[in-house]
C-alpha cells in the first residue's frame, strides 16, 4: 500500500510540476499578450485602412448617384418654369461639387 502511495505522489508531482510551469509561463507572458493586443488595437493595418477608403468610396459614389438622379428630375420641373425646382437645382449641384472636390 505504501509503494503505491508512493507512485501516485511521483507521479502527480510530475503533473503538476508541468501545470505550475504553465502556469508560470502565462503569468510571464501576460503583459506581452496585453500590450500587443493593445497596440494591435490602437493601429490600423494597412487591409483595414482600405476596406475603409473603399467603403467611403462607395458611400460617397451612391451619393453622387442619388443627386444627379434629383438633378436630373428637378431640372425638368425647372426648365418648365417652377423657381423652387432651379433653387433646389442650384443646391445640389453645390453639394455635387463639394463632395467631387473632396480628397478620398
């Protein structure tokens, strides 16, 4: 009965000496963990920062969709003589021109 105590000691000893070294390796490797997954947040990789231009891109091309399709219906009304059609003509195209002269 005592051998067999014996081995069951040795061999949890051996188990758990591997635990308490990883144990021990996570606890010394946490900060770096920390602070790289800190610094991975706060930048930008360069595929995110594309993914964003080309989304503001679109945004801003749908846009420009929208508008010259109003444009295109109030300079009917506006060529028919209706001044409120010229006026909001007059205000798109000033957004039109705004958002063309805007950098990507």
């Amino acid at each position: 009965m005592a051998g067999k105590t014996i081995w069951i000691a040795a061999l949890a000893s051996l188990t758990l000496s591997g635990c308490i070294a990883r144990t021990a390796a996570d606890i010394i490797t946490a900060p770096v963990k920390v602070v790289s997954k800190g610094v991975d947040l706060a930048t930008t990789s360069q595929s995110e920062a594309d993914e964003k231009r080309g989304r503001a891109i679109r945004q801003r091309e749908e846009r420009l969709g929208q508008l010259a399709r109003r444009k295109e219906k109030f300079t009917k009304k506006c060529e028919k003589g209706k001044r409120k059609a010229c006026t909001e003509v007059a205000a798109i195209d000033d957004e039109m021109e705004r958002l063309l002269s805007e950098p990507y």
